[in-house]
C-alpha cells in the first residue's frame, strides 16, 4: 500500500519546466486546443446558416429562433473574464477540460432539443462550455510552447480561429444538404470525446493562485457586456435602434461603476492594469477593427454576389473561399516571421492588405469576372492572416506571463466585440444604403482596417514580459486534475 502511494505521489508531483512542452506532448496538447476552438468558434456560424430551418421545425417565428445564436453568445461573453480569473485560481486545465466537457454534452443536449425553450437553455449551457474553452485557450499556448515558438503556437492557434470563422457557412450548408440540422450539434459530441480524451494526459497542470473569486466583480461583469452585446444585437434590428441605444446607455453606465471599482482592487477581473500598457491596449484596438471589417465582409458580400450579381449560394460559396484559404497558408508563416520580426510592422502590413482588398471590391463594376472577386479575396485573405498571428502574440508576450489568463480573456472578448460591431455596421447600412448597402458596408471595413493599421504603428513591443522565469508547470497531468 506504502509503495502504491509513493508511486502516485511520483506520478502527480510537480515537475519543473522551464520553457514549454516536450513533443509529443506538446502535439497532443496542441490536437485538443484546436478541436475545442474548432466546435467552440464554428457552433455560431453553423447554426446562423441553420437558423430558418430550425426556426420552420420548432415552429417559431424567426425573432424567437434568433435566441438560439442570443443565449449562445450572451453565455460566453458574461463569462470569459470570470472564467479566465477562475483560470489563474484553480488552473487553466481544469477550466479548458471541464468547459469542453460541458460542451460536448450540451451538444448532445441541442440535438436532443424539440422545443425553443429547452434548445435556448442547452444553447446556455453550451455557450458556458465554450467560455471555458475560449478563456484560457491563447494562456494555455503560451504555456504549451516554448518563448522562441510563441509566435509559431499563436500563428496556428489564429489559423484555428480564422479558418473556422470564415470556413462555417461553407461546412454547415454542407451538412444541412445531406443531413438535419441536429447534426450539426451532433458532430461536436464524437469530436469532443476524442479532444477529452487526449487533452487528460497532454494538457498541462499549471500552479493555482489559491485567491478567490470577486462574485460582485463577475456580477458586474455580467451587466456590463452581457447589456453591451445585447443593445449592439438590438441596434442591428430593423426598428429596434432606438431601444439598442437605450441597451448599450445602460451598458456604459455600469461599466463605469464596473471600472471604478475594479480600479481600487489590487488583482482586477478586468484587467485594467493590462489595458493602461499601450502597446496592449492599441493590440486590442487593431483586434477589434480586423474582426469587425471581416464580419463586415462574410455577412455584406454574399448578399451582394447573390442579390446583385445574379450568383447561387453554391457559387456564392466557392467565390469566398479564397480568403479562408489564403488565411491558412500565410497565417503559420506570418506566426513564425513575428519570432523573427517586429510583429506589429507585420501586422501593420497585413491590416493596409486587408483594407485594400476590401476597398477594392467596393470598385469591382457591375459584371465582375470569378478572377476578378477571386484575387481580391485573396488579397484580404493574405492581409488577415498576415495580422492575427503577430498580433495576438502581442497581446500575449506584452502580458507578464502570470496575467496570461487575464490576456486570453480579453482578446477572446475582442473578438467577439469586432463581430458584434460588424454585424450593426451590415444591418445600418442595410437599413440606410438600400441597393448599395453591400458596397457600403464594405467600404466601411476597409476604412476599418485602414483604421487598425494606423494605430498599429503607435506600438513599439519594447522588451517582452515572456524574458520572465517560466512558472513551473506540470508536465504528467494527475488524476483528480479532472
């Protein structure tokens, strides 16, 4: 029995690791990072394409079905800072594993849903899995890989993120062509299985503050970006402009009681202490311009190659993807360069690409050539996987590496900020330019970028916080870990 313990106190005792993983550990790790942010950022995009048929199946009008992508957005944005605080509390493992595994099964739950109350709250508590899984998701790289990969671990990490951003109505029309909509809920269960399963040995045990969590801190929180999303949600509603201004008033009255009172606390939820280093804040500003100008575009451009152009959702489909590939060839590269390169220049470069790609559509004349569309999207392709892979190891290696949950938590919350405005800037220019609405609001996400650029080249990155000691982590992942 003596021997027994001693061999398990050997095999869950701390292991000190100076500068990320060993592969294949290292691998694995990365395997189970990118499934989970995989079903985590395309469940949005697959459901809003799904959207009228769930709504005609549930038989409920399409202002009620809307609360299935609501109560799934609404869930991740109240939680992503206090379960990226729970992160450096309890350790990022167990917040990952445990927000995938309450994913998987309210996945599970969504395909089971036969009515629109019991598919809103599995929507909720799916959305509570992937805040868990978003939150710590660019912490957990950085601890995964070594502070001369840093930039390679984000590079794919982005490209993860991109590919399925722009890459989600292509896969849930493909579905939906030969399967019901449930199955898109269905394939996260087997997926997430296989990302559980390898993420409880590969994953790794990282120190625990032992702090508590501010409950008044969550609950404000909450108000301020759950009323935020919402009145931005509510001012891209034909007609409803005057209640989402209302919405987004009371969201900023909160928040200024939310910022006053985390400015008197020494370890704040929001992590306004990394939000008063420049070179962050400008990091997120650029983050939220580039996220918002590619809304803009994957929700404005389809429109206007169907409406306007005459195109079937087919070709509408194949006329867009060369951004997402183009994304995915340059973003690992564009993460390794940023090891090598001041990653702010090349961000730089990539946000005046992607904005001119944009603005060149807005010239492409009334009978565009498949050639004509193709290059330009790959043009933005380019410029945006040029930008988010140094960018967001910025965000990081401007972070010290014990606030890295507080820096995971805010770039996930800054893009979900950019979609969110990307979405209102359509819906306005729908509702203003008519006809035109399409080039409108294409113009405006190239004014966008144009905008993130500018402010791209106010950073200087100086020295970078990831030149601190590496925390000791755990390599062997222990039993009660999960």
């Amino acid at each position: 029995m003596q021997i027994a313990i001693k061999m398990r106190e050997q095999n869950t005792a701390p292991h000190p690791m100076t500068d990320g993983l060993p592969n294949p550990q290292r691998c694995f790790a990365f395997i189970t990072i990118s499934i989970a942010i995989t079903m985590a950022v395309l469940d949005s995009s697959l459901v809003s394409v799904a959207l009228p048929t769930i709504g005609h199946d549930l038989s409920v009008s399409p202002a009620q079905a809307i609360w299935v992508i609501n109560a799934y957005q609404l869930a991740i944005t109240v939680l992503l800072l206090p379960l990226a605080v729970l992160g450096d509390i309890i350790g990022y493992k167990r917040i990952y594993w445990w927000g995938l595994a309450v994913f998987a099964a309210a996945s599970l739950a969504c395909a089971n849903a036969h009515t629109l109350p019991v598919l809103t709250l599995a929507r909720v508590v799916q959305g509570v899995g992937a805040a868990g899984i978003m939150s710590v998701n660019i912490a957990l790289v950085r601890i995964i890989y070594p502070k001369s990969m840093l930039g390679v671990g984000v590079g794919y990490a982005s490209l993860v993120v991109a590919v399925s951003s722009a890459a989600g109505p292509s896969i849930a029309s493909a579905i939906l062509s030969v399967a019901h909509w449930q199955w898109l809920f269905l394939v996260n269960v087997p997926l997430g299985l296989v990302a559980l399963a390898i993420g409880a040995r590969s994953l790794p045990i990282t120190p625990t503050s032992g702090k508590r969590l501010n409950l008044l801190s969550a609950f404000l929180n909450a108000v301020t970006f759950g009323l935020l999303i919402s009145g931005l949600a509510t001012l891209s509603n034909a007609g409803s402009a005057q209640r989402g201004i209302e919405v987004i008033g009371a969201a900023l009255a909160v928040g200024v009681v939310f910022i006053r009172r985390e400015n008197r606390l020494a370890e704040p939820m929001l992590p306004i202490d990394l939000l008063r280093m420049r070179v962050f804040s400008l990091s997120m500003v650029t983050s939220i311009c580039s996220f918002a100008a590619q809304t803009i575009a994957f929700v404005a451009l389809p429109f206007y190659f169907e409406q306007t152009l005459g195109h079937s959702e087919t070709q509408t489909g194949l006329l867009m993807t060369p951004w997402p590939v183009v994304t995915a060839l340059i973003a690992p590269l564009a993460g390794r360069l940023s090891d090598r390169m001041p990653a702010e220049r090349i961000s730089c470069v990539g946000l005046v690409l992607l904005g001119t790609g944009l603005g060149s559509l807005c010239w492409i004349g009334h009978a565009p050539s498949p050639l004509d569309i193709g290059w330009r999207l790959a043009l933005c392709g380019l410029g945006f996987g040029l930008f988010q892979s140094p960018n967001n190891r910025v965000i990081m290696g401007s972070a010290p590496r014990a606030r890295s949950a507080g820096a995971s938590g805010l770039q996930s919350m800054g893009r979900l900020l950019g979609q969110s405005i990307g979405a209102v800037v359509v819906a306005l220019a729908f509702g203003f330019a008519h006809e035109r609405a399409a080039i409108v609001a294409t113009s405006i996400g190239s004014l966008l970028a144009l905008f993130g650029a500018g402010a791209s080249l106010f950073r200087k990155t100086g020295a970078r916080p990831e030149n601190e000691p590496t925390s000791t982590i755990v390599s062997q992942p222990a039993v009660s870990d999960r």
